[in-house]
C-alpha cells in the first residue's frame, strides 16, 4: 500500500494500471490459446482464467464506479487533488490482496472465471477492461475520492471509498499477474 501513500493517487493509480497492462501484454501477448488455457493442476486457474478474472473484476465494478464519481463530483468537489487516506475495511482489503501476501483469497463467486471451457480473447478482454478503468481515474479528477463511497458488488454490505476501489484494483492485478506468470514457469507448460 506504501507506493499509493503521500503521492499524487489518481497519477500513480494510472501507473500502476499502465505497467500491468504492458506486463500482461509483454508477459503473454505472445502465448497461444493453448498456452494461455493450460492449468498445472486440475484445482489451479491458468493464465487466461487469471487474466479473465481480473477482467470481469473490472467490468463489474465499472456501473459502481460511474455512481460513485456522479455522487462525488455533485456532493464531494475539491480544487485539489486529497491525500490519499485508505477507509479501515479498504485498507484492510488491500493488504488481503498486495502480492507479496500469502493468504488465499478465494475469488467471490461473481469474478470466478469460467471453469468447463477454454478462455478465449482473455488478454484482450483484460486489456479492454484496464483501459476503460483508466476513464474512470481520469473522471475522479476534482473529486474527494477519499469522501466518495460506493458498495462492493460482491455484497452491498462492504462500503469503502472510490480511492479504495482503485488502489484495489491496481494490487489485484499485480497479484494475479504474478500468479500468471507463476503459470507460464510451472514444469509441463507447454512449449
């Protein structure tokens, strides 16, 4: 959580988005549908069901997003950009998350990916969701980001702050491109 604190947010949310789209491109752009499908085990995801996840993770949160910048840009305006100040469930997620932590978090059942069949356009998928979360970092420019609240679409008992959800997003995608990647050095990847 450290890179997000005491910086410009909303700069290094877009960083850390760009490197892992350029990560993803240049870790797996040049597999096959194949490749990108094999799973080391039966119980293990393959780097298309990592990418796939991260996609559908993104998309579902794409109509909160929206909400929560039209609620902060009405209630919330600041001429400034806030320090970033993570709400304590927030926090509490993102430290879940970073990809240094070994906890398993098991994917709720909303961003699973598909399990009976091959994943196909994954990387495309999941560069296509990356870029419109950019659009709306970009949007939340003006807004106190910190203030700004919206729920998890895993349950509308979780709330934290539009910061939050970025900052999220940004380690989730670290985490599990460091899971793909793990994929593509397992014994038995296919050649």
């Amino acid at each position: 959580m450290t890179p997000f604190l005491n910086t410009n947010l909303l700069q290094t949310v877009v960083m850390g988005t760009e490197k892992n789209s350029d990560d993803a491109q240049r870790l797996f752009g040049d597999l096959s549908e194949d490749q990108l499908n094999w799973k080391p085990a039966p119980d293990r995801w393959s780097i298309a069901q990592c990418l796939d996840h991260l996609a559908v993770a993104t998309d579902k949160f794409g109509p909160y997003l929206t909400a929560a910048i039209a609620r902060g840009r009405a209630k919330y305006p600041v001429p400034s950009s806030p320090v970033y100040q993570p709400s304590r469930l927030g926090g509490w997620l993102i430290k879940q998350l970073l990809p240094e932590s070994t906890r398993r978090v098991p994917a709720p059942k909303i961003f699973r990916p598909t399990e009976t069949a091959p994943i196909h356009g994954a990387l495309a998928h999941f560069l296509k969701a990356h870029n419109e979360f950019l659009g709306f970092v970009r949007q939340a420019e003006g807004l106190d980001y910190n203030k700004t609240r919206l729920r998890s679409p895993v349950t509308p008992l979780m709330r934290y702050s539009l910061a939050d959800a970025f900052v999220i997003t940004v380690v989730h995608g670290q985490r599990h491109l460091g899971q793909a990647q793990r994929v593509r050095e397992a014994q038995g990847f296919p050649q």
